[in-house]
C-alpha cells in the first residue's frame, strides 16, 4: 500500500469513525489461491458466478452474476428489486463497502406509516406499496462493476437471463415459502401467474417456472447499462406499480428513481484477538453489533470454554444483549442521523461494557450505554426486529479478491408487487413504523430520501499474518449478526472448520431479557443450565437461518454453506 493511500485510508476511518489498520502484505506474484470459489444459498446462481470465475472473471464480476441469477432462482429472498451491501479485499487486504440499501421516496415522513392517526400493523403494510424503496441492487452491481470487474457488463447478465428464459425449477424451500406466504408471493397477477396453479395453489416442486419478462428486464439493463434501471420503461413500470397498487399506494416518483445513488462507504473495522474483522457501516448495524459482542467477549477464555460448555453460550447472549441494546439506541442511517460508529466499538468503551458481563450470573436488564459520541443523543430503543428474505453469497478468485455481499427483499416476496418480472422490496418496513416513544424520537423513523436501519452483516476476516481467512454473512433479518458471530467463534476460537461453524447453532439474545435458543438444535439442552446462571427467559424458537461463507487455509478456499438452506459452494 502505498503511504498516500494509507493516509487516505486512515482520513477515511477517522471520517467515519472505524478502525482501518494498514497492512503491508505484498500483492501476489501469482495467483494466491490455486482455486475461485462461490457459496450462494441456491446451486445455480453460485454455479452462475462459478462460470464468471471460468471465464476470467474477478470476484466482483462472481458476485454481481450470483447477485442477478438469484433474482431468478431464489425470488423470495432477494434481487433487483431489492438492495444490498458489498464488502470487498483486494490480495493486500485492502476493505471497501458500497452501500445499495434501498432509499424511501422523497414524500415519505415518519408518519409513513399510519393512516388515519392509527399505526399500521407490519401484515397491514406487507404486501402493498407503502414499504417498497427506491432499488439499490443494480446501482451497487455498476459500481462495483465500474471498479472491479474483468469481464464485460452484459457477460455478468448471461446465467440469469438464461435461466429466467428457460426456466428454473421450483425448490422445495421455495414451494414451502410459496405456501407459507401465499397472500404476499400471489399477491400480483404476475406473481401468480408465474407461482400458483389455476387451483390458487403453489406449483409441485420440480415444476420448470420461466420468466420472460424478467429476462427482458435482465436484457435491457445488459445491453443498456444500469441507467435502463433506474430511467425509461423501467422506472416508469415501478412507479405505476406502486402508485397504483391495490393495497397502500405510495408516491413514489421517477425522480425518486432517477435520484438513487449507491454509495461508497469506509469499512467498518476493528479486532478480535489477533483477528481483524470488517463488515458494512450504516445504514446497517452489522459491523457495530458484530464488533461490539465479539470485542466485550474478548476478555473470557472461549477457546478453553468449548462450544459444549453452557457458559460459552451464556457469555454470548450477555454480550449479544449489550451489543443489541446499543443498535436499538443509535443503529440508523448516518446520513440522517449522529450514529456514534466509532465509539460504539470503541475499545475502552466496550471494556466498560463487558465488565457488566458475568460468568456466574446475568445482567438483569440490558440497555444501551453511552458510547463516546452520544453523549448528547436522546433516541428512544428502536422496537424493529427485521424479517426474513434475504440471501449472502460469498466469493473469492484465485487473485485473491474476495467478496461478501449481502442482498435482499425484506420479507419473503417483499411487498409482492413485481415489476418488469422481479418482485419489489418491502424494505421500508426496515424503518421504526413507530417515529417515537414516550416523547422521544427514534433514530431509525421514516424519513423522505433516507436508508432504513439493516441487519445484513457481509464480514471479512483477517488472520494475524493479515491475510485473509473468512468470508461470511446471513439472511434471518435481526438474527443476522448472531448467525456471523457464532461463525467466527466457531472458526477462530473453537478451531472447527468452517463448514462445521456454520453448522452450529444459534443463540439470539437481541433484547432486554429474552434469549433465544434454535429449535431443535443441541441449545435447547442448555436451558436448564442458562436459566441457573441467570436467564429468566429462554425460550427455543425457530430462527430462520441461512448463512454462506468461504474460508482460507493457506492456499485453499474452502466453502460452506448452510446445512439448515440450499445453498452450496462450486470450487472454481
Ligand atoms: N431486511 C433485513 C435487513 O436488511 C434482512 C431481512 C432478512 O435477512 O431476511 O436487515
């Protein structure tokens, strides 16, 4: 790195208040890996970022493919429609993030969500318009593009076009969520159409689904460039979808269209051990909830601990409560709002926080703290908990590039209104529907033009010899962060390959109190044993989880994908 960049690097870290420690390893003579690989939460759309990476592509160019093939495959999770963030390493361990979240119209206001002086209820709200933002996820894939990628714009849109022209089968996941969200996936002609039988029924799994207009859509914007998303016949199409849906129409505009901008955003970095870990800023909580617990973790011994011993897991709900009492409180969208990111993983600050931390006993009622930063900040705690359709994909070529982007819709189907072939995201509802409590506003309220609070948690971690070593994220809306930190403990303090971490079960302890523990999983054993240290409440609950990641040991990579999902890694 040269010495300018790194002071560039560190202007940036101050800027936005992380940690950017510069690195000094050398850029590869060769290739650094002897193989690329992609881990996506459907075979095809990693088989489609697997061809980028036969065809010379750079990890970027893996990524967009994968992002835009699970369009198709994977609608009720993720796509075009939706937005996304993107953390990428280059060989020498330099971190970039570009922001895609999607952005409310310029007419939204905290009261976006009321009608009539009465709050809506989330199910009032999804489907409809009211929760659709303006898309990131084209936006990001130009950027991204423009920056990093080999191959030509159009070559990254070839796989999905493909298999939105032939036809894609029908999944058992995607049959089970046609069902469970029948309102939401049939909510538009199209969706049904395309999803249900004359029955009203979803199709068998197995069934060959294509969807012309998406590869139309997918045509347009590769001979045309990502302006065709966001001008013309495509904003037009969204905008007439959404101020003339049946349920809850909104004002969003073509000017709102035209106005989107992915943003590039300094990573947020800090370590963990001898480990550094990045992850995506705000608009997301990711990095600072993720740093935050693994950081006030720091100071016990989980390694001698064990993934077997119940005080492992207790110590992780302890320190997940404080980390998510402090996302509650600031965790919002910095262009709007002071979000203290420095000082929420400020290393004194969290060494104060984890003295609360007890072996023996729990803290009766965890709640934000005041991290350097917010001393004047009045927000009420956020009561927003994000839902689930979402999708991470994981890549990295044999130049030792890596990417971890997470994209989404919201909730499965998002809002269930589809547009030039793709559904359109329920994003919106990421927001505090509620603007304030008790006479305090909320960081994370609707505003017009502003990013709704995320979850989404795309990671890098760095081994102490700087080179890279994990490449993970989830879907599972709030249960994000904890699906990543379970990984990385599992990977780094318990030594487990990482196949093996991701296999691990989840504890989620995102409130004052409550913890939760995966159904079914080997945890629920454990509650007899958290409840004596001092957990009033757990509860077994069904999360729903889907991680992707790939590790590196030496010069292998090495993916994995979530046994509980579909997902699966092509070694490339
Ligand atoms: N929309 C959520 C977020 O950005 C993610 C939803 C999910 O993972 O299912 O945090």
């Amino acid at each position: 790195m040269t010495p300018r960049l790194i002071t560039l690097l560190a202007a940036a870290a101050t800027l936005s208040g992380c940690t950017i420690i510069p690195r000094t390893v050398e850029p590869p003579a060769a290739a650094l890996y002897e193989a690329g690989m992609v881990s996506a939460a459907d075979p095809r759309a990693s088989e489609a970022g697997a061809q980028m990476l036969r065809q010379g592509g750079t990890a970027t160019d893996a990524a967009i493919a994968t992002m835009l093939a699970l369009t198709v495959v994977e609608p009720q999770s993720s796509g075009i429609g939706g937005g996304g963030f993107y953390v990428a390493a280059n060989a020498r361990g330099e971190v970039e993030t570009i922001d895609g979240r999607e952005t409310a119209p310029a007419a939204a206001h905290p009261q976006w969500f009321y009608k009539d002086g009465v709050l809506l209820k989330f199910p009032e709200v999804v489907p409809g318009a009211t929760s659709v933002g303006v898309p990131g996820n084209i936006a990001l894939a130009a950027k991204a593009h423009a920056a990093h990628g080999r191959l030509t714009w159009a070559a990254l849109f070839a796989p999905a076009i493909k298999l939105a022209r032939e036809g894609f089968a029908i999944t058992p996941r995607l049959h089970a969520m046609l069902k469970s969200n029948a309102k939401v996936a049939g909510f538009s002609a199209e969706g049904r159409a395309m999803f249900f039988g004359a029955d009203g029924q979803p199709l068998p799994v197995g069934t060959v689904v294509k969807n012309p207009a998406l590869a139309d859509s997918l045509q347009m914007f590769a001979d045309q460039g990502a302006k065709a998303f966001y001008t013309g016949p495509n904003a037009r199409a969204i905008v007439t979808k959404v101020t003339t849906a049946p349920v809850n129409p909104a004002p969003m505009t073509e000017a709102d269209i035209a106005a989107y901008a992915a943003k590039d955003r300094a990573a947020v970095c800090g370590t963990y051990r001898a480990y550094r870990v990045c992850s995506m800023g705000p608009p997301s909580s990711g990095a600072t909830t993720l740093l935050a617990t693994l950081i006030q973790l720091e100071r016990f011994d989980m390694k001698a601990l064990g993934k077997d011993n119940p005080v492992s897991w207790h110590l992780i709900a302890e320190s997940q409560r404080l980390a998510y009492a402090d996302r509650a409180r600031f965790a919002a969208d910095a262009d709007f709002v002071t979000v203290p990111v420095a000082g929420m993983i400020d290393r004194k600050y969290l060494t104060g926080r984890s003295a609360l931390i007890s072996q023996s006993g729990s803290i009766a009622k965890a709640v934000a703290g005041t991290p350097p930063g917010a001393e004047k900040l009045t927000f009420a705690p956020s009561s927003q908990l994000a839902e689930n359709g979402t999708s991470h994909f994981a890549v990295v070529d044999r130049a030792g590039n890596a990417v971890s982007y997470t994209s989404t819709i919201e909730s499965a189907f998002g809002s269930g209104i589809v547009a030039g072939g793709y559904y359109l995201n329920n994003e919106l509802t990421d927001f505090d529907m509620n603007p304030q409590l008790n006479g305090r506003l909320v960081a994370n309220r609707v505003e017009g033009g502003k990013r709704p609070r995320s979850s989404m948690t795309p990671a890098l971690v760095f081994g102490p010899d700087g080179r890279l070593r994990l490449v993970v994220g989830a879907a599972g809306g709030a249960t994000i962060p904890a699906q990543v930190i379970r990984a990385v403990i599992g990977v780094i303090d318990w030594d487990l390959p990482v196949q093996q971490a991701l296999a691990l079960p989840v504890l989620f302890a995102p409130g004052t109190e409550t913890v939760y523990v995966e159904q079914g999983s080997w945890l629920e054993g454990m509650i007899p044993a958290l409840k004596a240290l001092g957990h009033a409440d757990v509860q077994p609950r069904a999360l729903p989880l889907k991680a992707n990641a790939i590790e590196l040991r030496g010069s292998q990579p090495w993916g994995a994908a979530d046994p509980r999902s579909e997902g699966k890694a092509i070694r490339e």
